[in-house]
C-alpha cells in the first residue's frame, strides 16, 4: 500500500511541493498544518486533505512527514519533546519518516535526527537549491542528507519533486552544503548589484552591460535569475531579502566555528541585514539592488 505523506509549513514552497506530489503524480496527501491557519485550510480544501489543527493529528495521520518551516526555532517547535505537554511532530512517532526541507543550522537539523530516532522515528534532510517554480514542477535540486537506507527508501517520492537528488552523507551535511550554496549565491547577488549600480552611476546602457557580463567572466547563474529584475526594479518575491539574511549569517557563523575569516560573506550579510532594517526583508533577494542603484533610497 502506498505510503501517506503530510506537510508541516504549506507556504508556496511546501504548497507547491505538496500540489506536485498530489496533481502530478496521485499521492495521497492526508494533511496540511500551517502556523497561519487559513492558508493551511485553503490548501488542504484544493487538495482534498485533512486541516490538521494540530502538530500530533499530523503525524497520526501519515508515514511520511515532510517539514518545510522558516527557521531554527520553528523546527525546534514542531520536533519538541511531547514529554512537556507541548503539541509536536514527535506525539506518538514511532515508525514515522519525517522529511525536512528548510534552509537551517546545520546542529539544528542533527538536533532534529536526533530527538526523533529516540522517539522511534526517522528523518532525512532534504534542502533546497530552487525556487518556487522548480518546487511546482518537480525539477528541485535536493541536496540530502541522513541515513542511506532511509534515503534509498524514500526514493520514489523525492524523484517526483526532483530531478537531481544528491546524498551528501550524514545528518547535518545537507545543511552545511546548501549554507555555502546559499552564501555564494548572495555574493553573487549582491556584487551583480554593485556592478549594475555602478553601471547606472556611469550612465551605461544596462542592457548592453547585462549582455557583456553574459559573454564574460562576470556571468553567473544570478545574472539570469536576477540582473534585469534589478535593473528594472521588479522584486516579485522568489527567495526573499529576509531569507538571504538568514542564510548569509548561517554561513558566516559556521566560517567563524571553523575559524576562517570570510570578508565577503561577511559584507553580504551585512547588505541584507541593511535592506531587512529597512523593512524590505520580504522583497525578493534582488531588491539588494536597491542599496546600491544611485538614487532609490532617496
């Protein structure tokens, strides 16, 4: 019989992954939790799903639980220890797989392995290298982590959300890999910001220097993503400031535990703390171009 699967956080990356599993490819997707209760319900009536009001009908009510939440704290929340009378992901978990797909800190996500295996559950780290529309159409890099056997078994559901899966090894090394992905990414971001800036300040003509960056050593994948949305000012929110603040200093926290100095994580992630303290923390990452265009934060 196949197995049912649950979400935890049904924002647009969690709904979309869950619209994939179910419109796509017929999984029973047999609940929805969300912290804001009325996306969770509008998502489980499209789905023909259970609103579970509660972490514990979650788990009671599928074998595979994916968990796709903002930060440290809120997957601390959902994996508590039951023993405190806090609702959690662990009530009764014995024998459940508990898939967990946030960008987080890498101790937390060993944290998180850990508390479920002495409830008798299994996890697997399953972070993200994509966007909300990879997340709809079940093209998601998927860097994972944990157990192999689990991840072996766990196979068949994560080829529908993906069309590159890496095993990266133990718990905690998924983590560690998306932070550098995610920190190079939001370098890139913002020194194509200060190059476009800079091109505005001078007067060029961004069109034709988004074309020579194209066909130069300063091309990257962001320049494809992101150089004309700054350009034009256009931050639809796809991976937002807030979260590559985030990210930034999740990286630069690790580069300080191995004892490195990283100059340009560092001034990053001081940029999006900068648009964040600003209240554009909800723009899209390309709103960096924000601070450094001439004359947008007059």
């Amino acid at each position: 019989m196949p197995e049912t699967i649950a979400f935890v956080g049904v924002g647009r990356m969690g709904a979309n992954m869950a619209r994939r599993l179910k419109l796509d490819h017929g999984h029973v997707i047999a609940s929805v939790h969300d912290v804001h209760g009325p996306t969770a319900a509008s998502l489980a009536a499209e789905l023909g799903a259970h609103h579970a009001a509660s972490l514990a009908e979650v788990t009671a009510s599928a074998d595979i639980i994916f968990t796709v939440v903002t930060d440290d704290a809120a997957q601390l929340a959902v994996f508590a220890d039951p023993a405190s009378g806090a609702d959690s992901l662990l009530t009764r978990a014995k024998g459940k797989t508990f898939v967990n797909c946030a960008t987080l800190t890498p101790k937390v996500h060993v944290e998180c392995a850990r508390r479920a295996s002495a409830a008798g559950a299994s996890t697997l780290e399953a972070c993200m290298a994509s966007s909300i529309p990879q997340a709809r159409n079940g093209t998601l890099y998927l860097m994972c982590a944990g157990e192999p056997a689990t991840f072996d078994r766990l196979q068949p559901v994560l080829l529908h959300l993906s069309n590159a899966l890496r095993y990266v090894g133990p718990a905690g090394r998924a983590a560690q890999v998306k932070a550098l992905v995610n920190m190079v990414m939001n370098i890139n971001t913002a020194g194509l910001a200060e190059g476009l800036g800079l091109g505005s300040a001078l007067g060029l003509d961004l069109d034709m220097l988004r074309e020579v960056f194209s066909q130069t050593g300063a091309n990257s994948q962001v320049l494809k993503t992101d150089g004309e949305d700054m350009q034009n000012r256009a931050h639809d929110c796809y991976f937002s400031g807030a979260h590559a603040a985030k990210d930034s200093t999740i990286a630069w926290n690790l580069g300080a535990e191995a004892g490195l100095a990283l100059p340009l994580a560092a001034a990053t992630k001081l940029q999006y703390d900068r648009l964040v303290a600003l209240g554009r923390g909800s723009l899209d990452k390309s709103a960096v171009a924000e601070l450094t265009f001439p004359g947008r934060l007059d």
